[in-house]
C-alpha cells in the first residue's frame, strides 16, 4: 500500500490531536489523584477529630450520670435523690412525711 503526500498531512495532523488528548487525559487522571488524596487526608483529619471528641466526653461522663450536665440535669438529679431519701426514711417509719413549708 502506498501513502500519498495528502494522506501523510492527515496522519501528521492527527497524531498532534492524539498527542493532545493523551496529555489532557493524563493532566486529568493526575488531578483526580491529586483529589482522591486531599479527600483522604481531610476524611481521615475528620475521623480523628471526632474520635479525640468522643474520648473527651467520655471522660467527662461519670458513672452515676452526673458530669459536665446542664441545670435542668442537676435539678433532676437532686430531685431524684430527695425522693430517694423520702423513700428510705418511709421504709425505716413505716408511715408517710408531711413536709409543709410556709
């Protein structure tokens, strides 16, 4: 098979596109990389940040509930231990506490 002169121009113009397109694909696949790895870095920063957030609540969380809570918690708790203690008091008297206050 013979190539003629026209034919040559068409295959040197086209290798310069061919040539063009596998460099934007490489600058892409580059780029993509180059995200991926930002994206990895920043999930695993997160990760840890909430890991590190997680350990600190669980250090201000005691046992019995009571820790770092708010008022209305406190409130609670108090309420509860009061009743708590009403209860005891009625169990060693066997009868029931008037508790007026004026």
């Amino acid at each position: 098979m013979e190539i003629r002169p026209v034919d040559m121009q068409l295959f040197v113009n086209k290798s310069a596109d061919v040539n063009k397109i596998n460099d934007q694909s490489q600058q892409n696949m580059e780029s993509q990389q180059l995200l991926s790895e930002e994206f990895a870095k920043t999930t695993e920063r997160e990760n840890q940040s909430t890991v590190n957030s997680q350990k600190s609540e669980d250090r201000n969380i005691a046992d019995d509930g009571s820790g770092g809570g708010n008022k209305s918690g406190s409130r609670r708790n108090r309420k509860r231990k009061s009743v708590e203690e009403e209860e005891k008091v009625k169990k060693k008297l066997g009868g029931s506490i008037f508790d007026v206050s004026i």
